[in-house]
C-alpha cells in the first residue's frame, strides 16, 4: 500500500479546505477585490469585445506583466499549464526527449512534459530549501535532455544561476516555473526571464488571481511570436482571421478580456500584499526559531525576494517524543490554524507508470528505458521531505497579528505536551 500525506489536495482544493478550517476573522477571505474589479469587468461587459481578438485588456495586461517581470514580451494564456504547454510547444518537444523537472511541486509541471510524450526526468531537491538541486540536474543530463524546467516552489528561488549555467553549457534551454512565484527576485532582478521561457500561473489559490490564468514571459523575440501562434490554434500576430494558412501546430489556450481586466486591477494591490506576507513570514521564523525540531525552509542566497506563496517548515517527528506530522496537523487544525503536509512524492504515484506503459510511450521509448527510469528517479531526499513538510498559504500569510500569536500559543503547548 502507498503512504497518503495527511493533506495531498490539488492547490484549488487545498485552499477550500485551508478555508473551512481557518478562523474567518483572523485570514481574510481570498480574492480581495472592490470597485477597480467591479469597473473593469463592467468594461469589458459593455465593450462587447469579450475575447482577446478585438479588445485591448489582455494586451494591456501583457504590457503591464512585462514591465514588472523585467521581460521584452509577455503572452497572457489561460492558465499556469498552458504557459508551461506553450513554452514546451516553442522549443518543440515531443517522444524521445527527456526534459529534468524537480519532483517537489505541482503535478501540472509533469502533466505539461507528458502532453508531448516526452518524460519528465527527475532532479531531486536541496534538503535545506526543497528547491531543485542543480547537482542531481547536472547527474540526469542525457543526450536525450531538451529542455530543464526550474521551479521556484513555493515562492522561493533556488539556484537558478547554477541551473541557467549548466543549460549554457550544454545548450539546453531552462524554462523557469513561475507558478507560485510572482514578484520573487533572483540577483534582485524578477523571476521569469532568465532561462528561454518563464511561466506564471493566475490561478484561484496564487498571489495573482484572475479564477484561472497564466502568462509566458521571455525576451527572445522568435520565441514570443511563436508562443503566440501556438496559443492561438497556429495563427501568427499578423495574420488576418481570414488567412487559413498554418505553419506550425498549436491550440486554443487564449485568456479572456475579463480575465485580462480583473489581472490589471488585482495588480494594483501586489505590492502591499507581497509585503505583508514578507512581514508575516518573519514573525513565523522568529516562533520556529525557539522550537527545536521546526526548521524554516531556507531561502537561497540568490533568492533576494521570496514571494511566500506558502510558508513552508519541516516538522521533525524525533525531537516531539516520535509524535508525527499528522497528530501535529491535527493539533494546529483543532486551534483553527490551517496547515498542510503538501505534496506527496510524485515520483512515486501511479500516472507516472500508468502513463509509460501507454501504447505510445512504448512505441517511441521500448520497455527497458523505463526501468533504467525507475532506477535513476528514486529522489530520496524528496521522498523524505514530503513525509515532513508542513505548508501555511498565502492567505494564512496575510492573516492578523492575532493569527501568530495564536500559532505561538499552539506551538508552545504542543512543545510542552511532550
Ligand atoms: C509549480 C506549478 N506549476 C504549474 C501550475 C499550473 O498552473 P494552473 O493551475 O494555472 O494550470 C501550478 C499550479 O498550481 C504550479 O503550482
């Protein structure tokens, strides 16, 4: 039988369940939104010009996520897993390439790598800070490898200096997940732009929330127009709806312009949310920092912003007598503290064997690559820090001052309970 985290819920669900057992006072509701929302949506209503063809609020949007990411182009796209398609779909995977993905983050990285029969390949993760470990990457570098993507978990950033370099070397282009990771800074500069392709994600849980919704950033000019025609079922910029000639394959991932206009207007608050959480996220070190057994994840020393998508520690079962993670979860939940387990490793769930032995997959790899896989994807440390993470959200992070003392309160009798 396979091990089940306590709580291993896709992000939406999570920030349901994190909802109902969070004390409504104390962790606002999430979206915030009022009068910009409402005019903006309003707009767009009242324009008639509902799809991205004839209105202007996505390219406003674009123009707007551009300049804060520090990029030359920016496509909006329907979602975090379009952009990651997108980006994916410019550099031409497909069977028989490999592309090295972290196993610390969200299935949607793996899913966009097997949308094009390619296999994702695991780099296993820095204990210290759960970000991917550019050593394992260098390991799992084949002449198969097409493409690395980066991911900035939870907010945080790894060391995507060392990862740009080794896709320099052997020419290898990195795409950066930026999923969880809008106004996080690497160097002091923004993430997204530093590999080929940077993706985001505006999806219900993020800090930068339209319902659903993503963006592709880079400044590689070729690549943005070809992100643009993939997104747009083949179509370039320039050609005419009436134009039925195709170059390349591609689909419908195009966001709205009420999803665009409901982006401008949530953009206008970014700022002062992102400092809240920074302020939060220190008032939860300086609590952990007094109970041995409760480590911060640590923040890369490239990472000069951390955009704490989630807060995330690791929980120690040995320094609290043998209790584990699950007692702790329950204990913060019965106090009305949300807290999750997070992701369970996804090197070991099923899609994955389930998806190789596809008739596809067998077509284009033959059986023995996969158990050449299996051997070289075990990622230990990812499989050990699963077991032991603990994730508060980003609302959890924009909670009231009574929210933390609540969490010291409940962090000291749990510590004495022992
Ligand atoms: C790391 C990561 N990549 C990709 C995605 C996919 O984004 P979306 O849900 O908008 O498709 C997510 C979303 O949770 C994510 O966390």
């Amino acid at each position: 039988m396979r091990r089940r985290q306590f709580v291993s819920l896709p992000a939406f669900q999570y920030a349901t369940e994190a909802a109902r057992a969070a004390e409504p006072e104390l962790i606002p509701s999430w979206p915030v939104f009022d009068q910009r929302e409402e005019d903006g949506l309003e707009k767009v209503l009242k324009s008639g010009k509902w799809g991205r063809g004839n209105g202007g609020a996505v390219a406003a949007f674009e123009q707007q996520y551009a300049k804060l990411t520090g990029s030359g182009h920016c496509l909006a796209v329907a979602n975090g897993t379009s952009a990651l398609l997108v980006a994916l779909g410019v550099l031409g995977i497909g069977p028989g390439d490999e592309v090295i993905v972290p196993p610390y983050t969200f299935i949607a990285t793996v899913n966009a790598v097997l949308r094009f029969h390619a296999v994702p390949v695991f780099a296993d993760i820095d204990p210290a800070t759960l970000q991917m470990d550019p050593k394992k990457v260098a390991e799992q570098i084949t002449p198969r490898t097409r493409a690395i993507i980066m991911v900035h978990m939870a907010g945080g950033v790894g060391e995507l200096g060392e990862v740009v370099a080794l896709g320099r070397k052997h020419n290898i282009p990195v795409i950066e997940d930026a999923a969880q990771a809008h106004l996080a800074e690497w160097q002091g500069k923004h993430v997204g732009p530093h590999g080929a392709l940077g993706c985001f994600s505006f999806q219900a849980s993020k800090n930068l929330n339209s319902g659903e919704g993503g963006a592709v950033v880079t400044n590689d000019a070729a690549m943005a127009e070809r992100a643009f025609a993939f997104h747009n079922n083949s179509r370039g910029r320039t050609q005419p709806g009436t134009e039925f000639h195709y170059e390349m394959s591609g689909a419908n991932l195009r966001l709205t312009e009420f999803q665009g206009a409901l982006l401008s207007a949530q953009m206008s608050r970014i700022e002062g949310q992102a400092k809240k959480r920074t302020e939060t996220a220190r008032k939860i070190d300086a609590i952990l920092s007094r109970v041995e057994g409760l480590t911060p994840m640590k923040v890369a020393k490239d990472c000069t912003r951390n955009a704490y998508h989630l807060y995330m520690f690791r929980y120690e079962a040995a320094k609290f007598g043998g209790r584990t993670r699950a007692e702790f979860l329950k204990h913060l939940a019965k106090e009305k503290l949300p807290a999750s387990g997070g992701y369970a490793p996804l090197q070991d769930e099923p899609f994955l064997k389930n998806t190789f032995e596809t008739r596809g997959y067998q077509f284009a790899y033959g059986k023995n690559y996969f158990e050449k896989w299996r051997k070289k994807n075990d990622c230990p440390v990812n499989r050990k820090s699963c077991g032991e993470a603990v994730w508060f959200t980003q609302t959890f992070l924009l909670g009231e001052p009574e929210l933390i003392h609540k969490l010291d309160k409940s962090l000291a009798a749990w510590f004495r309970k022992g």
